[in-house]
C-alpha cells in the first residue's frame, strides 16, 4: 500500500515540473489600439445602420401557434425617438 501512495506523490510532483528549465515559447505582446481619431462622429442616413436606427428597427416577441400548429403570431415592438422623448 505504501507503493501506491509514492506512486501517486510521485505524478503528482511530476505533472507539476515543466519538461525544460525554461520557458522556450516567445512572449506575445497584446496588438496597440489603433490611436482614436479626434474627427470622428456617427452618420445618419438612409442607408446607414446607426445605433439610433439600430434601435428604431422592430423587435419580434415569443410567438404563438396556432391550434393547426402550422401558423404563428410574433407581436413586433417599435421604440421611436422622435415618440418617445
């Protein structure tokens, strides 16, 4: 019994120990943000998804089946900007 408690201290501290003294793999540095720019602002327009558009699109709710099983009624929520100031 003695044995198998060695055996297992002995994994244990093995699993532990790196296979070289060191380290060989090189250190990844993190990439640089890119420097912010001072003449940047968000654009409005027809074709343009803006974070204001973004949350003036309509959002489905849970559905209900029908009886059949084979149609269903999402209800949509709007939230409008120029409604609700």
């Amino acid at each position: 019994m003695w044995g198998l408690n060695a055996g297992l201290a002995w994994l244990a501290v093995t699993a532990q120990l790196p296979f070289a003294p060191y380290d060989t793999q090189p250190v990844l540095k993190a990439p640089k943000a890119p420097n912010a720019r001072s003449d940047f602002k968000f654009v409005e327009g027809k074709h343009v998804l803006s974070p204001k558009t973004m949350l003036e699109l309509p959002r489905p709710g849970s559905g209900v089946a029908n009886s059949a099983g084979d149609l269903t009624l999402v209800p949509l929520s709007r939230y409008g900007f120029d409604e609700n100031q």
